[in-house]
C-alpha cells in the first residue's frame, strides 16, 4: 500500500517522526513547513504557496494540511490509498474535530475520495510524552484498520490517552464523536480576553469518544462528510 503522511504540528514534528516508525510500506511525506495547529480546513487560494522537496524526498509545504492534502493527492502521489496525519501533540475528540487542521487533512482526503485516518495523543501537561508508545500503539491500530473495508465519503479519528508508564496497553474502542462543547471561559483584561478553558474537564457523552479516551482506551470514530 501506498502512505501520504502529514500533519499539523510541522513537518520536523516528533509526533510525525512516531508515525513514519509505524507505518509499514511505501510512503510520503507532505506536511506543512511550520506549525498549522488549530487552523481547522483553511486553504490557500488567493496566493501561491511554495513546496520544498528536501533531500530525504519529503516535502515541506507552505501552507496549511489541506493544501499538503490536495497537493500530495493531485501532484505527487495521485496512486496512493491512504492519507495519515498525526501523530497530533494533543487531543483532538468531539467538537475538536472542527478546529482541527490534524483532522481536516483527512477530510480532505475523504472529500477527494481517499481514506484517511486522523491520529492525536491526548497528553496531561505534567506529565512527559511517551512517542515510542504512541507509535506502536499507531501500528496495532492501522493493522486493525486495514483489515476493514475502505472508506466512502467518511474517514477515522483515532485518539490515544495518556496513561501510566507501566499500565497495560489500552483498548481499541469504536465509538461516536461526543457533540458535547468544548469548556467555554476567558480571563478577561482590560479589553482583552485569553482562553482559560480547561481541556479535560469537558462534559463527556457517556460511551463517545471524549469519555472513552479519558478513561484510558483508544478511541476510534468513523466520521462522514
């Protein structure tokens, strides 16, 4: 099979370094030069946008995961059957899915008629990242995911918890997105306001995947366009 990887951390990201180690087969990278976080399905239309191919023959693109989406997909890998992006530094569950530059490169990719699966490492901010976990934790779920049929019109959001160093490898759970909102509070200055949500403590739809995640499982979701 043949791999378009990106993401929306940037392409020197350690969570795209844990995705190449899980990948096994012939794949691309094409991921936005610089960080792109949060930037939901912006693309760049009104502009040109400049695409480095450096020597290791992955490709830095200027511009946001869509656009590394549409080009990996029109340009440089027209053949390839999926389209993986990740491993996002940060959770990306329930309503996350529409803020999401991780997530929007694989409903780009859905809209261009290509599986695609989104991944996202819900992290605690005390403790430290384990990506060599991540990683594998990625391959046990890809070899699950390509024993399915592929996508039509509909991609995977997959989100890995954050658990201890020596707890068991967690569970693959297939579930609804949570529809709950995201926490919604400002520490409001003079005439400026700084986001003072707190992450983990959103309302969770029982059994969806806001909740499965943070009681340390996989979450695994099917999400149409």
């Amino acid at each position: 099979m043949k791999f378009i990887l990106t993401n929306d951390d940037g392409i020197d990201a350690p969570g795209l370094v844990a995705l190449r180690e899980a990948v096994q087969g012939d794949m691309l990278v094409v991921a936005p030069k610089d960080q792109r976080s949060e930037c939901s399905h912006q693309t760049t239309t009104r502009e040109a946008f400049h695409v480095e191919q450096r020597e290791n023959g992955e490709y830095a693109v200027d511009g946001t995961p869509v656009d590394c989406t549409r080009v990996a997909l029109t340009h440089l890998a027209e053949d390839a059957d999926l389209v993986l992006s990740g491993i996002n530094a940060g959770g990306n569950l329930g309503a996350d899915v529409y803020i999401s530059g991780t997530v929007a490169a694989v409903r780009e990719a859905a809209f261009l008629g290509k599986t695609g699966v989104a991944f996202s490492q819900f992290f605690k901010a005390a403790e430290p990242m384990d990506w060599e976990r991540t990683a594998r934790w990625t391959a046990q779920v890809l070899e699950v995911l390509l024993e399915r049929a592929h996508l039509k019109r509909a991609f995977y959001n997959v989100n890995f918890p954050h658990i201890e160093a020596n707890a068991p490898d967690p569970e693959i759970v297939f579930c609804d997105v949570c529809t709950e909102p995201l926490p919604v509070a400002y520490e409001v200055e003079n005439d400026h306001f700084r986001y003072k949500g707190y992450y983990a403590g959103r309302e969770r739809t029982p059994g969806r995947d806001v909740e499965q995640c943070m009681l340390g499982n996989i979450s695994v979701s099917v999400i149409g366009i």
